[in-house]
C-alpha cells in the first residue's frame, strides 16, 4: 500500500526547507512518520532529507525515541545573523518597507502601562493628499483603531475601564464614535471577530484606518496600523493591504523579542565562538 501524504509541490531544495521549518515550530522532537505527514512527502523522501541535515549538523536522532529534532546550529547561525543585521534597528525598515508598499502613513503603539503610545511611523506618500499625524497626540483607546484591537485582546472588565477613564461617553463634536459602554462592547465583538481594528472618521474627521496587533512572547505588546484620507480606504482596499500588515507585524513581534534579548544574544555568540554543534548519526 502506497503511503498518504498531502502532498506540497516542490523540489528537492523545498523539501528540505519545508523539514526544518516544521522541525523549528514543532514543540518536541517528531518521529520520523510524522513530519513526513507533516511535510507531505513519502517517509522515504523525509528520511533521505534527513539523512543529509544529520550529516550537516542541522538534525539530531535521539536514539532512544526515534525522534527527530534541529541541533543548537540553526538557533546560533540565526543569533549570528541577528547581530549583524542590529536587530535593534530592524523596527524602523519594517515599518518604512510597508509605508512603501501601501504608500500610507503606518503607525506603532506600544502598550505602556495600560496605554497605547506612539513609539515609530513611517510616511509613504510624498504627493497629492497626504495624511500627517501628530506623534505627540494621545491614543483615544475606542475611538482608534489601534486602540480598539487592542480593547478587544483584553478582558470586557478591563477593556471597558481603560475606554472610561480615556473619556467615554464624553461628547465629540462630528466624530462618529462610540459614546456608551454598549456600544463599545459591540464595537469590540464585531472587532474581534473580524480580526482588526477599524476606525472611520472617529478620532478624526476625513481619517480612516485599520490596525493588527504585535505579539510578544507574553502575549500583546503593541499594534501596527495603517492610517489614509477616507476616501482612499475603502473595503476593497483594506481586504488587499490587511494581509501585509498581517506579515508586517508579525515580522515586528519577531524584531522586537529580538532587540529585547539582544544583549543575551551577543553574550551567547561569545561564548560559542566558532564552535560545532552537537549532534548525533544513525
């Protein structure tokens, strides 16, 4: 009987990228079955790919289990990598390659004591009706869209007494914004449950935006929004800029852990040098 797998298009040089990035994301070694399911490629095809990352030094076979995993290789070439790219420094490209692309202002918060605030943006447009905001401007947390996809990743209690103490139900004159706390907490579900923050003439008149959030290791730690003249962010247009600021922030989730542990990275790469990983042959 033939082997069941889902079968990934690919050559070989695919292949063996699609192994060790299930190899990285697993949580525990994988049995050798397993990760040719997980790759969807015969066993055969899984155990020649491995056969070769164990030579290099890239997997080791417990030999006990049966198990596969990465050597410490792949974690040290990336720290090595990181450290040459300033990982510090790598917030401000994320932002200005995806101000390029959408040719929009892009925004990031940091979350700071139960409080969105400006920390970094990028302008992609140079001509025509170009939208500037003020950096020093305080987050309105249910009136923005960051502030709302970040109201609805926090429990209903909290999210509401962050949005009263922020002033709503204050009056604002011809900003069509949430006044009531029902209101807010259908604003936060329909958030939710589309998975982004939207806001449409709210914290300002003729400003429309959307915004995602940045996760850290502990959960959220900012957002990441891209902000344009009403008129210039409609459905159609959000549905073709939501998926890279998708990326965008995630790749923003991954520069920040990085700038955060970049001094344990470097003490690392010290004490390794230009050693050999360990590893293990069947």
């Amino acid at each position: 009987m033939g082997e069941t797998h889902v079968g990934y298009a690919g050559n070989a040089p695919e292949r063996t990228i699609n192994v060790i990035e299930v190899l990285a994301l697993a949580e525990e070694p994988m049995r050798l079955s397993e990760l040719a399911q997980r790759v969807g490629i015969p066993r055969s095809a899984a155990h020649r790919i491995l056969a070769s990352l164990i030579d290099r030094g890239w997997v080791e076979q417990n030999q006990e289990s049966d198990c596969y995993a990465l050597t410490l290789r792949m974690a040290l070439l990336g720290q090595r990598q990181l450290s040459v790219l300033n990982i510090n420094n790598l917030k401000q490209p994320i932002l200005d390659g995806l101000a390029r692309r959408t040719k929009e202002l892009v925004r990031l918060t940091a979350v700071q004591n139960d409080k969105l605030v400006w920390i970094g943006s990028a302008r992609g447009r140079r001509s025509g009706l170009v939208y500037e905001a003020d950096m020093t401007e305080e987050i309105i947390p249910y009136a923005t869209a960051n502030g709302k996809i970040w109201l609805s990743s926090l429990p209903t209690e909290q999210a509401v007494k962050i949005a009263l103490d922020a002033g709503l139900g204050k009056p604002r004159d011809g900003l069509r914004t949430a006044s009531t706390v029902p209101e807010l907490l259908v604003e936060l579900e329909v958030t939710r449950q589309r998975g982004y923050g939207l806001a449409q003439e709210e914290a300002e008149q003729g400003v429309a935006a959307i915004a995602v959030l940045v996760d850290g290791e502990r959960g959220v730690i900012g957002t990441m929004s891209v902000a344009a003249p009403v008129n210039r962010l409609g459905s159609e247009r959000i549905a073709a800029i939501l998926p890279d600021l998708r990326r965008s922030a995630e790749a923003m989730g991954l520069a920040w852990l990085g700038g955060s542990v970049g001094k344990q990275m470097n003490e690392a790469l010290s004490s390794t040098g230009s050693s050999k990983a360990t590893r293990s042959v069947s």
